[in-house]
C-alpha cells in the first residue's frame, strides 16, 4: 500500500502481472501509465493496452522511461538512439 495515490505509474514487470497492475490503475483512478518495453524483454501486453485504452488510461506501451529522465545514462543513450532510427521511440509531447 502507498500513502496516497500516484499521478503516474510506471509498470516494470511480467506481463500477465502487468494486466493486473493497469485494472488496479483503473480501480485508483490513474490516468497515465507507461509500460516498459525494451530491446531485451517487455512488460506489456495487448491485452493490457487495450483495457487502457478502454478505461481512459493514457499509456505508453514501448521505450523506457530512462532514456528521457535526466541525468540519461550512456546505455538509455543508446537505446533512446536506436529507437528514434527505428521508428519505436516513443512521441514525444
């Protein structure tokens, strides 16, 4: 339990806990989620994504929140590079 209830969450975890994490989201009223997603393994789901969607979850489901939370690491550097010449960066704004 938390002391009082997040704007954000950020979901780093196994899939299926992960569908779990986002209806408990919807239950607690969090609009914003960004699911971890990387080259190595992800945390998202469709099944996820889409119960955002429905519920009026803003999510993002790809990239790290690393590669944009100042200080950036030299890797989430990398990682935020090979996402932009990929075309799976996240959008920004």
């Amino acid at each position: 339990s938390i002391p009082e209830k997040p704007d954000a969450v950020v979901i780093v975890t196994k899939p299926e806990v992960t569908e779990q994490i986002v209806q408990q989201c919807a239950d607690a009223d969090i609009h914003y989620v960004w699911i971890h997603h990387s080259f190595m393994g992800n945390s998202s789901s469709e099944k996820a994504v889409q119960f955002c969607k429905e519920h009026n979850i803003n999510v993002i489901a790809n990239g790290c929140p690393m590669m944009f939370c100042a200080p950036v690491d030299f890797g989430h550097k990398c990682m935020r590079w090979i996402g932009k010449m990929t075309g799976k960066l996240p959008k920004e704004g």
